[in-house]
C-alpha cells in the first residue's frame, strides 16, 4: 500500500477555469491527435524506413558521452534517454533543436553539424536499443497514475495515456514518444520547459504539451514524472 502524503495547501495555487475553457482545451487535444496523426504519418514511415542502424552505431561516438554507448543516458538523469525512441520522434527532435524549437546551446550547436541521412541513421540506432527499467518513487504512484490515466477533468488536463498510451510506449505513427522509464528529473524539466513556453517542439500538435503542462503544478509534475519513470 503506498504511502499518502497530504496535497500541499499553503503554497497552493488556485487555477479555476470555466465550462468554456475545459471544452476549448479538449477540442484542442482531440484537434491536435487529428492533426498529428496526419501530418506525423508520412515521415514517420519514411524516417524508419531510410535510416539505418548500423551506420547510426557509428555515428553515435560523439553522442555516448552524455547518452551512453547504448543510450540509456545513466551517468546523469537529466539528459534523456534515447534507447527504444521511436526513430521518427528523435528526427523530430534533432530538428526542433536545428530550428530554434528546443533551446539549448550544445545540442543546438550539435544537431547543425547533421545531415538528413545523420539524423535518420542515428534515430533508427537507437530505435533499436533497448531501454534500461526504471522503478518509481512509491509515494508518488498512486497520485501519478491518477493524473496520468485520468487527467485532472475539473481543471481542464488531459490524460497523459490518451496519446502516450497504457504502458506509456506512445504512438510513433502519431508521433507520440515513448515516455516509459524515461529519467524522471528529464521528464520533470521536460514538463516545465512545456509550461513556462520555453520549449515549442509541439507546434505540430497544435502546442497540445504547452497547454496541458501549463496547468500542472510542482508537485503534479513530480508525480507523473516519476510514474512515467516506472511505467511498464
């Protein structure tokens, strides 16, 4: 039995929406599946069929020391792991860092110096490796589930297992990433770089990350990422 710890009121910020704002943000979510689905589709066919594995292997000597040999990224929690990503997702990524999309000064730098054919090839690289369990933080699990399979419906938020699916393997036809047993301390930066606007590498699903983390607290966002950190 998990251990319970009391919702913090004293600091607690108070978000009240109306009627209208929780249906404009779930037309926004159902919009944004739409949307991704169709415009995800191609190129995540395409990426996973031209890129290949073994030239990606090679090319990944640079990324191993902050990602490891095999991408599972466990010398620092918070940079993310790659193994299993689906290969159309990472694409993705390495090219909302080349455009501006995800800030960040060394990956940005990085991501410039690829190719086409580099960025395919090292997505399908690790595509193909498997990824390292993580457990989760007992007293975080009920409460993260519950956010997770079932949103926060009086406040608007979505659920996360809607788009990231049940065992949290997302959808890469869609191109929705895996979120299981990833980093806990990634997801909880992930989830704040969502919310304060930093991060805009959801611009193809009709910003669907930046409306749904703005509403999450602290301490909400410590609950799923460490219930997303243990997923299975």
């Amino acid at each position: 039995m998990y251990n319970r710890r009391a919702f913090p009121t004293k600091n607690l910020k108070i978000v009240q929406l109306s009627t209208k704002r929780v249906r404009r943000l779930t037309s926004s979510t159902l919009l944004a599946l739409t949307a991704g689905a169709m415009t995800l589709l191609g190129a995540g066919r395409l990426y996973a069929q031209q890129g290949s594995a073994e030239a990606g292997q090679a090319k990944s000597a640079v990324c191993a020391a902050c990602h490891g040999a095999d991408g599972n990224s466990m010398a620092n929690a918070e940079w993310p792991t790659l193994a299993a990503q689906h290969a159309a997702y990472t694409v993705r990524q390495l090219q909302a860092y080349k455009d501006g999309q995800r800030p960040d000064p060394g990956m940005q730098s990085f991501a410039q110096s690829l190719s086409d054919e580099d960025v395919r090839d090292l997505a399908a690289f690790y595509a193909a490796q498997p990824i390292a369990v993580k457990g989760a933080d007992p007293e975080l699990v009920e409460r993260g589930q519950r956010i997770y399979r079932g949103g926060i419906a009086e406040r608007g938020i979505a659920a996360c297992i809607a788009c990231h699916g049940p065992s949290g393997k997302g959808n890469p036809l869609s191109g929705y990433p895996r979120v299981s047993h990833q980093h806990a301390p990634y997801l909880t930066a992930t989830l704040r770089a969502y919310r304060s606007g930093q991060r805009r590498s959801d611009a193809p699903l009709n910003q669907m990350m930046r409306n749904v983390a703005e509403l999450l607290l602290d301490d909400e966002i410590e609950a799923l990422a460490s219930y997303m950190q243990g997923l299975n």
